[in-house]
C-alpha cells in the first residue's frame, strides 16, 4: 500500500500527532471550568509550530560563532543555560506574547495563561518531535511525549506564571516575579538537557535529569493548582468531575506505544520490536505512574493561593493515605486523590451524614449536615469542617477526613469518612497546617449521601 519512503515520513508524522492529542487532551480536560474555544486551541498551537524557525537561527548564528556543545564539562554547561535554555524559552515566549495577543478576547480565567501557553509549547515540542523521528526513527516516540513534550510545556508555564503571577493572584513583585520566573524556567530547561547530554557522572547523571524533570512536574501542578482555584467560574462540583485525568494520559500513551511497535515491526522485526515494547515500558513505566498521577491531583480551595514549592511530586507518609508501599517505605503521590475529590461535589450542600455502625454511633441515626470548609493538614492531609444538625435544631461541629484505604464507599456511591474533633477549635484554626490528623480524635465512620 504504501512504499519505503511513504512510510518514512507518515510514521514521524502519526506519532508527533499521537504525541500532541495526549497533552491536547489532558488541557482539555483539566480546563474543566470554562472550556476553550477549538479554533483558540489550533491557533496556539500553530503559532508554536512555527516558534523553534526562530530558535533554529539563532543555532545557526550561534554555531557560526563557534558556541556549541564540544564535550568539555564547562562549556556544555554553560551552553546547555546560555544556549538552549534562552534560545528555546524566549523563542518559545515570543510566540506566546503573540498568541495572548490573538486571543485576548478569550483570555478571561487563570487557568487560560497557564493552557494556552502550554499548547503554545506543545507546537514548539511537536515540531521538534517530528525532526527526531526523521532521523532516529519513531521507537522513541513514547520518551519524547512523555517527557521531552512536557519538559517544554512546564518551563514555558513557569515563565508565564511569573510574568502574570501579580496580575492573577496579587503576590509579590510583578518585575522581580518575572525575572525570577524566566530565569527558573532557562535554568530547569538547560540543566535537564546538560544532564543528559554530559555523562560527568557516568549513568547517575540521567537520573539527575529525571528529578530536574519530576520536580518540573510538581512546579507545573501546583500552577494549576493555585490557577483553577482562583478561577471566576470555580464550582466544587465541576472540579469533582477531573479526578480521572490519568486515564487520558495512559490510553495515549498506550496508542503511541502501538505505534512504536508497528513502526519496528516494519523496518526491523518482530523479535525487536517486542523487545523495544518492553524496554519502553520498563524505562518510562515509573514515569509514566508518577506523571499520570501526579497530573490528574489538585489541592482544591476556592480561593485559596498554595506557594511554589521545590518538591518531587510524591512524599513519605504516615497518614494512612499511601498510594503504595515501596521497600515497607508507604508513599503518597502529592495532591488529592480521587477518593478525596469525591467530597468537592457536596460543598455547601444539604447532605445526610450516616454512621457506619449505629449501634455504637455517637450520632446514633442519619443526620442532616453541611460541609463548610475544606482544610489541609500536615503533609497535604485532607480534612473538611461538617455542621452537623440535630432535631432540636442544635448544631455541632465535627471534622472528616475521607477514608482513603480498603473500603471506602457504601454501595460504591457513598464516600466513607473519619468523623473526628480537635479539643481547640480556636488552636486548630490558626495552626491546622503544622497538624498531624492523628492530633485530631477519632469519633466513628460515616459516610455521606
């Protein structure tokens, strides 16, 4: 059907496509408070396309200066700042400016900066993506996507989010906001690519890229984070409906995946291909968990603004919250999981509180309640403050915090929860960050309908 040379310029171009439809998707998802116009999306997205011809010329302008990568550990180093990290974020930046110039009429939540430069990115990245399997061959098309797509994506959202950062959210200084959030995203740019480029410490120094990556990661969400939170459409129960945004990630991955097998069974074979499968999935399969995860947790607030923290996107705990157990060691993907986000979609409603076991319930029988306010405790623990509502019309105040092991639903539709209090209303309002939620007393289990 096709011929050689056909098939060597559809396959680089199919899987650059494939690439971009898994981050084109997850924005889509994410941006669940007000959705983007299509044609706003496709235009980002060429006007990034077009972006590295001019990053291309100043390589050229550069090399004919004789300023390039040569093996030397200094010179690679700086030219890894100096050159690629600036030539590629501010050629990338020059095609957001024009880009929020375009669309400014349709600019009108936090959530757009953040979207729109990050397809502005993923045009630059696509474009770059279809050079690399011209001449490697699309068996690299899944590294590319997962992490070479969104290496670009989150240092051009760090650049955007420190030039807005005083516009959207009031914080600091919108100058020095802005020099610092450049200079953050050419230096996580250029020490990633240094690190894969110059093996000064023998394999150890790709696995210094990869946390250069996975703390871009965890940069890159709690932009979002802080960005949907402060958003003027921000509603608990839309927000409730993203807490699968992993399975957007893994289903694209899994179609780039079957590309690259295809692409290998046909200029090489079988045997290999399989081969090239497996190393693909035992190589990028940590990754891939940890970004798919990561990617689909907020902390959700209305209004509320979290700092930029430099952090891996997971963490030790001991709040019997762990999404796996690695060596005994239990360990938790940063922001909140999907069993916690079931609570958003009855914020502020009038809701029935149920024990668990009413012949030792303190509640004794269903309650009519309201979820007030939601609190994050020590190590992102997630806790709601409920008002409880007797026959008498008194109300109590109590504290829940979602189950998030074993069974954690009745009839796999009401979400289970701890009902717990803390002695010192008062304390626990001012210092609840600094708490453990075992400082607070378990009650029973209820769950909510």
């Amino acid at each position: 059907m096709f011929n050689s040379d056909q098939l060597n310029l559809i396959f680089p171009i199919i899987s650059a496509i494939c690439g971009a439809m898994l981050w084109l998707n997850y924005f889509k998802r994410i941006d669940i408070l007000e959705h983007e116009r299509t044609i706003d999306v496709i235009v980002a997205f060429i006007i990034g396309f077009l972006t590295p011809t001019l990053a291309l010329w100043i390589y050229y302008g550069f090399e004919v200066l004789g300023f390039n990568f040569n093996g030397e550990l200094i010179n690679d180093f700086i030219y890894s700042i100096l050159g690629v990290g600036i030539i590629e974020e501010l050629s990338k930046l020059i095609g957001v400016i024009i880009a929020f110039k375009i669309l400014k009429k349709h600019i009108n939540e936090p959530i757009d900066y953040i979207v729109f430069a990050g397809v502005v990115a993923l045009g630059f990245s696509v474009r770059e993506n279809f050079i690399y399997y011209n001449n490697y061959g699309s068996q690299i098309a899944t590294g590319r996507t997962l992490i070479s797509c969104l290496v670009h994506i989150i240092n051009t959202s760090i650049c955007v989010y420190g030039i807005y950062r005083f516009r959207l959210f009031n914080k600091g200084n919108k100058y020095i906001n802005s020099i610092v959030g450049i200079s953050a995203a050419v230096i996580s740019h250029g020490l990633f690519d240094f690190f894969l480029v110059q093996p000064f410490l023998g394999d150890f120094t790709s696995i210094l890229a990869t946390i250069v990556y996975l703390i871009g990661i965890n940069f890159w969400i709690q932009m979002i984070n802080n960005a949907i939170n402060f958003s003027p459409f921000f509603n608990y129960e839309k927000i409730a409906s993203t807490t699968r945004l992993y399975r957007t990630i893994f289903i694209w991955y899994f179609i780039v995946l079957v590309l690259e097998f295809n692409y290998s069974m046909i200029y090489q074979d079988e045997k290999t291909a399989i081969k090239q499968v497996f190393s693909s999935i035992i190589r990028e399969g940590f990754i891939l968990v940890i970004v798919s995860l990561r990617a689909s947790r907020l902390k959700i607030n209305k209004r509320k603004y979290f700092p930029i923290k430099i952090q891996l996107p997971f963490h030790y705990t001991k709040n019997d919250d762990e999404d796996f157990t690695f060596l005994r060691i239990p360990i938790k993907i940063r922001g909140e999981n999907e069993k916690e986000f079931q609570f958003l979609k009855y914020m502020g409603k009038d809701i029935l509180i149920c024990p668990l076991n009413k012949k030792n319930s303190i509640l004794k029988e269903n309650k009519r309640a309201r979820l007030l306010k939601k609190y994050f405790l020590k190590n992102d623990v997630v806790t709601y403050l409920i008002e409880v509502y007797n026959v008498d019309k008194h109300k109590e105040i109590y504290l829940l915090k979602p189950k998030t092991r074993s069974i954690t639903f009745v009839h796999n539709k009401y979400p289970i929860a701890s009902l717990m209090v803390y002695e010192n209303p008062t304390v626990f309002q001012q210092e609840h960050q600094e708490l453990s939620y075992k400082d607070l007393k378990l009650i029973e289990y209820v769950y909510l309908k």
